[in-house]
C-alpha cells in the first residue's frame, strides 16, 4: 500500500462486493474503447442496479440533471487503472455518447466531475479499452505528461481493493469512523440522495426518461410514464378502447370482431344513415311498420298512387303480374323467374 493510505473521495459500502460512494466530487470522462464491453444478457445499467441494490435517479456527472438511464464506463482519476478495473457510472444518454466532447479527458486538466454522493461499480479493464485512441477535448499533445492525469496509475496499482476501507485513516479515525457509520445507515435506508447529493431533494424513486415524472408505482422494466410512452400529453389521450379503423370512433362497446363503427362500415356517415328498418324494394320507403311479408309500399305495390289501386294480391317485380297464390317467399312469377 502506498505510504500515504489509499487515494480519497471513494467509500466502499459494506456488504456490496465492487460497490463504491464517492465523498468528494472527482474527476472523471468516459472511457476509450468501452463499446466492445458487452453483458452475456441484460444491460450496464441493470447491472449497476442488482450490485448496487439501488434505483437508478439523475445523471452522475456534476452538471447534468437528467435521468440517468445508462450504465457508462467511466475512468475516474485517481481511482482507475490496468489491474484495478474501471467504473460503472449511472449518466444520461447524452453524457454516455462517444462524440460529447464535455466527457472526454481535458488537455488541460479541467476534466468533468462525477459528483459526490454518487454510487459506482467497479469493472474490468479490457483489452479494448487498453489499445483504444485516446481521444481528447483538445490537441493530445499534452498527453501522458508524467502525472496521474492519464489511463495509468502505478501506485494505484499496488493498492489491496479488497483491504480498501477509509477507516484506515492516520488522524481523527474516530471522527471518521462516526461519518463511515453514519453514511453506511444513509444507504441502508435509501436517503444518500438527499443527504450527499444537494439541498434541493428531487423523487426518490425511478423517473420518466422523458419528462422526469415519477414512475416509481411503475413495473420495474417501465422506463417511461404513459404520457411519454404513448408520445403524447396525458390530455391529449385517445380513448383506451378499441377504435374503428376508418374515423376513430370508440367502438369498445361493439363485438370483438368489428374493427368498423356503422357508419364507415355502410360507407356513408352517420349524419347520412338510411332508416335501419325494411325498407320499401321499389322506392326505399321506410315499411318497417307493414306485415314481415310485404317488400313494398304501398304506392309501389299498386303500381302508382294510392288512390288508383289495383289488386291487393302480390305482384311479381318483374312484369306485376299477381303472384298472390305463390309461395310467400316469391317474388316473381315463373315467366320471369326463369
């Protein structure tokens, strides 16, 4: 171990195998050649949740607010190297692209932060990563200028992971035991948000990666609300009911197999609907008020207006000729019939 005690600003958490809180804001940029690092199943944030035991919340780097969706690789300075691994970091989708020029290591020495409070996991580090370019915010002509700012950290190194415990301090050990013990039951119940990470407390549970909403009472695999997941405002919903195909209309109350309301299935609006009774065979008038074996009005059935009626018997609606003695269910005589 390096004779100065181990670099400051990590906790590691009691219980938690990997699992590490940062006490003090500490450099940090996304790591080179991380892209080929993949899970056999699941993803870098799923995973940062199971060994954490913690919901994800914002974006760890210092100046981002957002949601942090994404597990991200990592390099904090001073607490990174070949033998000791990277780290898993919850960050926005914005912070976690590879062109975010505001997340890449500083020539000059003015790197992002990852901010104090935050939860990360360590990884290994990769061949990949090892033989990635480096690529910087600026000219890399300033790289690996002897210090600690670049990917290597001998004295690091050297250090037990395992061993590493900040109680391990030479002065005021009973000071800082007292704050270890204290931030270890901040964790247990779930309050280092608002106890490390600001004065301004946000919702402790998950969040919409849209619009930030609240959405721990959400299945653990909902990453959105509603609103956001149906690509609208929760005013502007549609009915949740079925719709028809053709106008939209609600037709949740129909049989299963109608995808139609009535009047885009008869073609015509609803405004435009025709009587739904019997209707005449001649002229279309509404007889839904005559015997369930008369076809036509009246009118039509005598061949001209009421009051020249011919014979009340039925005709045939080829040539009129009277079909009374047929079957009910005929409608023409034999002649035209045939």
């Amino acid at each position: 171990m390096p004779p100065h005690g181990p670099p400051r600003g990590l906790k590691k958490l009691r219980g938690k195998p990997d699992v590490y809180q940062l006490t003090d804001d500490l450099p940090g940029w996304n790591m080179d050649g991380s892209s080929t690092d993949k899970l056999a199943s699941g993803s870098w944030i799923k995973h940062w949740e199971e060994k954490s035991q913690l919901p994800r919340w914002r974006c760890a780097y210092k100046d981002c607010d957002k949601p942090g969706e994404h597990g991200g690789h990592v390099w904090i300075r001073g607490h990174s190297s070949r033998a000791n691994g990277v780290w898993i970091v919850p960050i926005c989708k914005s912070c976690n692209y590879c062109e975010n020029l505001n997340r890449r290591q500083c020539v000059d020495g003015n790197h992002s932060e990852i901010r104090k409070g935050a939860v990360v996991v360590r990884t290994e580090y990769t061949g990949d990563m090892a033989t990635a370019e480096r690529r910087f915010a600026e000219s890399a002509d300033a790289y690996d200028d002897g210090d600690d700012e670049g990917y290597e950290s001998e004295a690091y190194s050297e250090m037990d992971w395992d061993g590493y415990d900040n109680d391990e301090d030479d002065d005021d050990t009973d000071d800082d035991d007292e704050d270890d013990d204290e931030t270890d039951d901040e964790f247990s119940r779930g309050n280092f948000y608002s106890s490390e990470w600001g004065s301004a407390k946000k919702p402790r549970g998950r969040q919409c990666s849209g619009c930030g909403a609240d959405i721990s009472n959400k299945p653990p695999n909902h990453h959105k609300c509603l609103s956001c997941f149906s690509g609208g405002s929760a005013s502007a919903k549609k009915p949740r009911g079925r719709q028809c195909s053709g106008c939209g209309a609600d037709i949740s109350n129909k049989p299963p197999n109608h995808h139609k309301c009535l009047s885009c299935f008869s073609g015509g609006s609803a405004s435009a609907k025709k009587p739904r009774g019997r209707q005449c065979s001649g002229c279309g008038a509404d007889i839904s008020n005559k015997p369930p074996n008369h076809h036509k009005c009246l009118s039509c059935f005598s061949g001209g207006s009421a009051s020249a009626k011919k014979p009340r018997g039925r005709q045939c609606s080829g040539c009129g000729a009277d079909i009374s003695k047929a079957p009910p269910h005929h409608f023409a005589c034999r002649a035209c019939y045939s």
